[in-house]
C-alpha cells in the first residue's frame, strides 16, 4: 500500500473520530434529563447581572467575538490574533454548531476560548434558555471545551435569559464597547470606524473592559480584522510607557503593556480581581460616618492652624475668603511637611486614562517611589479598575472633590474674591460624593499593612474659604494638603520646561527643598510629566547618599499621623 492511501486512510479515521465525537455529544446533550422547574426553583429568582467590565487589576483589554456565519472572517481573526499575540473569547450559537462544527474546533484548537452564545428571541422563556445553554456547553465540552461564560450578542437580555443563565450556575458577558455602529455597515476604511466610534476624547481601552467585534455585520470581510488591529494600535498599545532609554521592545522589565485576553483568563485570575468594598473591611476611622475630628477633639481653630499644608500664594497675600486677619495670620504658606530630612513628596491631581495613569504608575514603580495621588472623583466610576491599580500599587488615595469646584473664586472683572458657586450644603454633599466613591472602591486595600485610602483633601486650584474649611471639619477629612510648589505640567510646551519645573520645586541653591509637596497631574493634558519624572528620578538613583541634591521621596501618609501639627515648626 503506497503513502497516498495510508494518508487517505488516516484523514478518514480522523473524519471519524470528529463527527463520533460530535454526535455523542448530540447524544449526551438530548440524555441530559434537567428538570428545569426545580433548577428555577433552587435558584430562587436570581438573575445574572452582565458583566461588562471585569473588576480586575490585571492589565488586560477583553476582546469577544459572535457571529460566525462568515468561516472567511473568523480566519482571519483568528490570524491576525495571532500575529499580535492576542486571544479572545468566541461566543458559539446552536446554529454554529450545527452547521460548523469544524470551525469550532478549529477556534479551540487555536487556544482561543469559546463561550455560549445565546439568540435575541421576542418571545424566549426560562427552559428555552436553559435547554439552549446546556445543549451548547455539553457540545463544547465533547470538544474540549468547558465553559461556563454566556452572552447574547445583540439585542435587550430579558430578565427570563437572566434568571436561565444564574440557574445554569454561568456568569452573563456584556460589551463594555461594542464595535458596531448601525451606519457602518457599508464601511471600507478601519478609521472611519474607529474614529466615529471613540471620538475625541476616549483615548484608549481600560483593564478588564470587555469589547465586542460582531464577525458578520460588514460587507467587506476584511473590515473586522482591519479594525481590530488599528484598535489595539490606537487605543490599546497607546498605554505602555516608550521613551528614548527605555523601549518595552528592548527593555524586558518595562511591563507597562497591556494584553489582549478572553474573558475566561481575566475571570479567573484571582491575583487581581476584587470587590467593591464592604462596610465590615473597611477600618472604623475610614468610614464615611465617621469623623477624626471629633472622635480626637479637634477645635476648628486648631483644625485651620494645624492641619493646613498651604502654598505660599494662598493666605494673607490672597486667594483665601472669610477668614480674619487672626485666621489668615495662623494658616501654613510652605506648603511643606516638617522634617529635617531631604524627604519630597510627589503628588497627582485630577484625573485621566490609561494612557496618562498608567506610563505614571509605571514610572513610579520602576523607581520604587510611592506617591499620593488626589483624585477627582466625577468620572472615576467610569474605570474603577484604573484607581484600584493606583492603590494596588501603594499609593496614598485622597480626595480633590467630585466636581472640581473650588472653595472660592475670582471675579473676572473686579478682580476680587468670591463666594463659592456651591452653598455650604452642596459642598458638604460633593466633598461626602467624592470620599464616599473612593471608600467604595479602594476602601478595603492595605499596603504594607496600611490602608491606602486616606481623608486627605487637595482644593481645587488651591483656593480656600472659611466655608470650605468648615465643610471639611464637618466632613470629618483630617488634612488639607495644598503644596510647596505647582509645576503646571497640563500647560507646560515641552518636556525640558516640565523637567525645569519639577526641578524648580525640589531644589533651591543645588539642595533639597525639605518636605517640598510637588504639585502634578495625571490628566491626559499633562503630556510630559511620566518621561520627566523617570529623567530626574534616574538622576536621583545615581547620586551618591551624601550628595546634597539627593532626595529621598515619601508619601504624605508616612508624615501625616495624628499627631502633626503644621504650626510653630521652623525647617531647616
């Protein structure tokens, strides 16, 4: 017998083999008698909640994909997934698997992960659902495949779908961002559709976020693919930190990166997921009911002498409302912590993207520098998994309001200071917004043995009011932390104007400036401030330990105890 029909023999004990495979399934899926009423009935009403943004740490963008009908375009995604060293999740119907069951074996085979895939039907109902679910993971399971993962691609899930996939015991996958817009259709250019998807201001894809690609709903089949790849340049590679010394290309420890994962691996990672925080993890002098203040006797004017870190602009010179000459004489304008050490401490406001906080986080990382981080809370919901990463990291959490009002303000014209646009009850509810967000979603995280979230407060544009002040002591925060010096990095032009600035407020005469609190920013505007940062702490790392311009950098939370007055302190 010659080699052409051994192999002939060979590929049709293979053929074989798949479709026993295949059938047995079939089989077993029909010999699975559930009694789907008492399943209803053990689960309780429970229904799935979609899950379209994993609560993980772990630097992975989800991609999931439906929509199998065109075997063309699942070739190519499955090539092009592989030439960025990417996987993602295939979301398989009955229907695929009925009339393709290679292909999903292939998808397998090719190490990306398959999930249940469910269909948008007007008049579903809770055993359909459940007979749907279970004949797909018993025919994915005869493949090797066991998956336990559901999504209806498009369409509203109905609350039956929901209460199917929790009695299953499956968790139900949402998009976070679909890549589908109902006017695309006929597209031939992957910027058009990038561009009318995102828009001007979402600059890139977070940690966990899951994103959807439908594989059957453009005419041209290589638009999907060619969208998918211009998606990980634009808004996912856009994240890691490149600068001229330091390539991720080159540079093996330079993990600033983010991968592309199915949904299965990020689920399953426990090294990063987390919860929200509950009450009874959190520490009693971190609760939002509780108030420090109080609790330690604190007087209002002792809270005004002691417990303001001010900045040599705000106070008697200006910038400062309500208080009397007693009040205004008694504030800090050092805007620096005591010590006698070359101790700085770095200090971030507002709030931004991956792209911004994560070449920031990895910076400080690579230097082994713990910083504070002020954050402006409006939007910080929106990608919770970015601040938990900041406080996964080590770093000091604290507060610069929900809605970046501050205490008081300049008359345009006049020139002269004015009332807040908020009343002193709308500023105690935006401050209690602001502590009561970062509570819920960093409030359980201890570093070093040490919580991470702290009451301390930065104003926004450093501006004060005796209103705002009493807000705060109402509001039981313990420290409010203006600055030494603010670099303005969100308008510096270049990155030596941002290294002069950042040098200005650590040195003075060729020495450390004792305690000086820097003032920057994580916003995306602040485009300079991760490279000029890693050039100075570079410096910094190669200084001899009695050089006079060596500093040490802290956190504010190593300083601010309960015993630190910032009153009646001369720096050296």
């Amino acid at each position: 017998m010659n080699n052409f029909s051994l192999r002939r023999i060979f590929t049709f004990i293979c053929l074989i083999n798949i479709y026993a495979i295949f059938f047995t399934a079939n089989d077993t899926a029909y010999a699975q008698q559930i009694n789907y009423a008492t399943l209803r009935q053990k689960n309780g009403g429970t229904e799935a909640e979609e899950i379209k943004m994993i609560h993980t740490t772990e630097p992975s963008v989800c991609f999931t994909f439906a929509g199998l009908t065109k075997p063309n375009v699942v070739y190519d995604i499955l090539t092009r997934l592989k030439g960025m060293n990417a996987k993602g999740t295939f979301f398989i119907m009955k229907s695929d698997i009925d009339k393709n069951p290679q292909l999903i074996q292939y998808i397998i085979n090719s190490g990306n992960e398959v999930g249940i895939g469910l269909p948008s039907l007007k008049n579903t109902n809770f055993d359909a659902m459940c007979s749907e679910i279970n004949y797909i993971q018993s025919h994915l399971a005869a493949m090797g495949a066991k998956t336990n993962v559901v999504m209806q691609p498009w369409g509203t899930v109905t609350p039956e779908t929901r209460e199917a996939v929790s009695a299953m015991g499956c968790q139900l996958i949402g998009p976070y961002i679909n890549i589908i817009n109902s006017k695309q259709k006929k597209y031939t250019n992957p910027e058009d559709v990038i561009n009318e998807i995102f828009g001007k201001y979402m600059y890139s894809m977070g940690r966990g976020w899951v994103i959807f690609f439908r594989l059957n709903y453009y005419d041209d089949d290589s638009l999907c693919g060619k969208v998918m790849e211009l998606l990980k340049r634009r808004k996912i590679d856009v994240v890691q930190y490149v600068s001229t010394n330091d390539d991720p290309k080159s540079n093996i420890k330079n993990d600033s990166a983010y991968s592309i994962n199915g949904v299965i691996e990020v689920l399953n990672n426990t090294h990063y997921r987390y919860e929200f925080s509950q009450k009874s993890q959190i520490p009693i002098q971190l609760q939002d009911d509780y108030n420090p203040m109080i609790e330690q006797k604190i007087s209002f004017n002792d809270y005004i002498k002691k417990r303001y870190i001010g900045n040599n602009e705000v106070g008697p010179k200006g910038d400062a409302l309500g208080f009397s000459l007693a009040e205004l004489r008694n504030l800090d304008t050092s805007g620096r912590i005591h010590t006698n050490k070359p101790v700085i401490f770095l200090t971030f406001d507002d709030w931004g993207s991956d792209v911004s906080i994560n070449k920031l986080l990895y910076v400080l990382r690579k230097h082994n520098v713990k910083a504070t981080f002020c954050i402006l809370t409006n939007n910080v919901t929106n990608n919770p998994n970015l601040l938990r990463a900041i406080a996964a990291d080590g770093h000091d959490i604290a507060s610069h309001s929900d809605k970046h009002i501050p205490m008081t303000q300049r008359d345009k014209t006049t020139n002269r200071l004015m009332p807040s646009p908020q009343s002193y009850n709308q500023y105690i509810n935006d401050l209690k917004t602001a502590y009561t967000k970062l509570e819920m979603i960093t409030g359980n995280v201890v570093f070093n043995g040490h919580p991470v979230l702290t009451r301390y407060f930065r104003p926004p544009t450093l501006y004060i009011s005796k209103m705002g002040f009493k807000s705060l002591y109402a509001d039981g925060y313990e420290y409010i932390v203006s600055g030494s010096y603010s670099t303005d990095d969100f308008r510096q032009p270049s990155l030596e104007s941002m290294i002069s600035a950042i040098k200005a407020a650590i040195y003075a005469d060729g020495k450390v400036i004792k305690g000086a609190v820097l003032v920057m920013h994580m916003s995306d505007y602040a485009a300079y401030t991760a490279t000029a940062l890693d050039m100075i702490l570079t410096e910094n790392d190669l200084r001899k330990d009695n050089d006079p311009a060596k500093f040490i950098t802290s956190k504010l939370s190593d300083y601010l105890t309960d015993n630190y007055d910032q009153s009646n302190f001369k720096i050296k």
